[in-house]
C-alpha cells in the first residue's frame, strides 16, 4: 500500500511558484509508472508556386488568340516534426480521497481554490490543477508528479 508523505508547502505571493491557471486525460501506464503524453504537432509549410505552361499565343496582327495558361502547385514542407514527451504523472490509483484532499489544502494555501475541502476529484479540483498546470506548459488537469512535488506532495511506497 502507497502512503501520501507531505514534505510541506509555501507560496510568498509574487513567486512564479504560486502563480496559476486546468481540461482532463488520463495518464498511461507503462509498467509500475502512469505517464502522461504531450504531443507537439507538426509544422506544416505550404508554398505556392505557379509557372507558365503555355505562353499565350498572338496572330499575326497581334490579337489574343489563345490567353497563358499556368499551373499553380502548392507543395507542402515539414518545417518542424511532431515530437511526443512523455511526463511523469500520478496513477490513478494513488489519487486517493487523501492525498486529494493535500491537493486541494495546498491549492487554497495558495488562493488556487476556493471551494471546500472534500478529497474527491471535483470540477473546482480539477480546474486547479488545470489552471496550475497550465501555466507551467502543461494543458492537463492529470496530475503530474512535478506538480504533486512543487505542491510539497508525493507518494511513497511504505
């Protein structure tokens, strides 16, 4: 059995450790460790390219016979693959009513969350974690291990 170990918490008002601002996904599972994925998409270039492909074409008195004809090509250029970043999160089965509620104290301790303290995972709870997250680059209201650790939280094995 996992135990939730409060290593403490504090926030100076002004530090860019209390600042804020949290959607859901659930993390992954890779043996005895829940990770969750950050997917940068690719950057995509389009050019547009158009050449002549027939000049027009003139009698001899100079009148149009036949206008220019064109073709117009749009060639696309990755500009920047897509890169996968795997973060280590809290499984879920260590998100227990507990350490929910550590969660929570820490995120009022730092005016996060105004709701009250009730150890399950919530809409107010979730869009804490989201709102914290999220301004650290992460747009995940899963908890990550960094965030549980910058709370003062962790969980430990026994």
């Amino acid at each position: 059995m996992k135990q939730l170990l409060i290593i403490g918490t504090l926030c100076i008002t002004g530090l860019s450790a209390c600042n804020t601002t949290a959607v859901d996904e659930i993390a992954r599972r890779s043996s005895d460790q829940c990770y969750f994925e950050k997917i940068t998409p690719a950057e995509i270039s389009t050019q547009v390219d158009t050449r002549l492909v027939q000049p027009e074409k003139r009698n001899i008195a100079g009148q149009l016979v036949s206008p220019a004809q064109y073709e117009t090509t749009r060639p696309q250029t990755i500009t920047k693959p897509r890169s996968v970043t795997k973060i280590d999160a809290v499984c879920p089965e260590d998100l227990t009513p507990e350490f929910i509620a550590s969660l929570q104290q820490a995120f009022q301790a730092r005016g996060l969350f105004s709701s009250t303290i009730t150890g399950s995972m919530d809409t107010p709870t979730r869009r804490a974690i989201l709102n914290f997250q999220t301004v650290r680059g992460i747009e995940s209201a899963t908890v990550m291990k960094a965030t549980a650790q910058e709370l003062g939280l962790v969980v430990i094995d026994p």
